[in-house]
C-alpha cells in the first residue's frame, strides 16, 4: 500500500509544456486555453506558476510575450534561476500553438482528474483504523468515479483496478 501512495501521480509534462509554449508563442490562443484549463490541472509547479503568472496579466490586459512574463514572474516571486531558460525551451520546442485546444489542453486536463478522485480516497485511508481493510474504501472510490465526465472515467477505473489489485 506504501508503494501505492508514494506514487507520482499520473501527468503528462509535454502536454503540459506544449500549453505553455502554446501561450507563449501566440497569445492569441490564451483565451481559448484559460477557459479550458485551469490552474490546478497542471501537475508540474513551474508550469503551474507560468501558467498563474500569464492568467494573471492577460486579467489585467497587459501584453505577454516572454520578457514580460519572465518580469511579471519576478514580481510574483516565482521566477527562478533557471526560468530564463526554461521559457525559451518551452517556445523553442513547441512549433505552433495550432493544436493547443485538441492535444494539450485536453491531455493536461485528462491526466490529473482521475487523480484528485483517487487522492481523496488516500487520505480517506490513512484514517482507517489499524484493524481496518483498505478493501472498505472501494465503495466510496467506485462512487467517486461516478463524479468525473466522460473523458476521466476511463482512466480512474483504470486507476481503481490498479488500487484494487494491490490491495487484495
């Protein structure tokens, strides 16, 4: 069970740096994906800050493009020694922001619902008692599946028969 908790949990970072990359390279796209993607879809945090970061000055109108995303992430507390660089990469291998709405932000989206389901049933059994069977917690994680869209419940059933297998 150990094992199963101390797990990473399941992401995809290349879908989550082609959505960046996408937004960086044309902000144009940047409605499209904020209204798609939020936040705390994105796993890896320096994504997730680049991603507030942009969010953030496209509320307040301001241009983005990467010297003043890198500005505004200094302002925020968030810029690192290896951001410069980090940035350019993310632009240097993301070539267009065509594909931003079918491939990365749905990939992003998809890798970390099932997740957020299947954490709370974690945290849910590190209450059992010592006695208890982690099998009493099926129930609640087979009611928790019936909360995701469509698109997730594929991939947490897959995520609950993994579950289940390790505990039997």
């Amino acid at each position: 069970m150990e094992e199963l908790l101390g797990r990473q949990p399941p992401h995809s970072a290349p879908a989550e740096q082609a959505v960046i990359g996408a937004m960086l390279i044309d902000p144009s796209c940047i409605p499209d994906v904020i209204e798609k993607v939020k936040s705390d879809e994105f796993y890896i945090q320096a994504n997730r800050d680049i991603f507030d970061t942009i969010f953030a000055m496209f509320s307040y109108g301001q241009t983005i493009d990467p010297v003043t995303v890198l500005d505004q992430m200094k302002v925020r507390g968030v810029y690192t020694d290896v951001s410069t660089e980090y940035i350019a990469e993310l632009m240097r291998i993301t070539p267009t922001a065509a594909n931003v709405l079918e491939y990365g932000m749905q990939r992003v989206s998809i890798s970390i619902e099932p997740m957020t389901a299947c954490s709370a049933v974690a945290e849910c059994g590190a209450c059992l008692p010592n006695n208890s069977s982690m099998l009493q917690l099926l129930p609640l994680t087979e009611m928790l599946l019936l909360c995701l869209d469509d698109e997730h419940v594929y991939r947490a059933g897959y995520l609950i028969a993994e579950l289940r297998l390790d505990l039997e």
